[in-house]
C-alpha cells in the first residue's frame, strides 16, 4: 500500500500501519474537533486507537486533551501515548475505563 497523508513517520508493514490520506485525516481531525464540546458536562477525551496519523495531527490545544493507545513504542515519548495491544483489548490504563468522550479506532487488520 502507498503511503498516505502522515508524513512524519515511514509505515510499518508488519504493525498493518498504513496511513490515512491527507484529506481523510483533515476530515477526522475535525470530527474530533468538533467532539470536544459534545458531550457537555464532561471533561473532554479523545482517545484514538491506533490512529496516530490523527493524533499527531491535532493542534496543540486537542493533543492535550487526547491519548493515542499504539502498539508502535517509537512514540512512547510522547505524553499522550499509551501502550495497547489488540491482544489483549481489555488491557488498559484504569484512568481511561470509561472516561472517553470520543473514541475513532482504526484497528488493524486481523486475520483469526
């Protein structure tokens, strides 16, 4: 599969890492954007899963307020990061067990 529209990090073939385009990222970027005052009385929460393309890019002002859950640690320096495997779905962080107020997933592909 050609690249898509993320360009600061090559795709990994074997994590299935393959890109959003460059207009679908724009276009779920602001999907997100738009979430972070839906749900009113709530701190917002983003959390997308294995979409970093989306995550990195978010401005500054939705980063803070979202996680990126990746199998990929070559991001793991980043502060929204959070290490999550498919293989085990129900392994997370306490602090993120019902706390979303938007979820986009984009899970690899599975093959069992």
């Amino acid at each position: 599969m050609e690249g898509g529209g993320f360009e600061f990090a090559p795709e990994v073939a074997d994590l299935n890492q393959y890109w959003f385009s460059t207009k679908t990222i724009a276009a779920l970027v602001n999907e997100a954007s738009t979430a972070t005052t839906a749900v009113a009385g709530h701190k917002p929460l983003l959390a997308l899963v294995s979409c970093p393309s989306v995550y990195f890019s978010l401005s500054p002002e939705l980063r803070a307020v979202s996680v990126v859950l990746e199998i990929d640690r070559k991001w793991e320096k980043d502060p929204g990061f959070v290490y999550y495997d498919f293989n085990h779905p129900l392994a997370l962080p306490e602090k993120l067990l019902g706390a979303a107020t938007f979820v986009l997933i984009d899970p690899p592909f599975i093959t069992r």
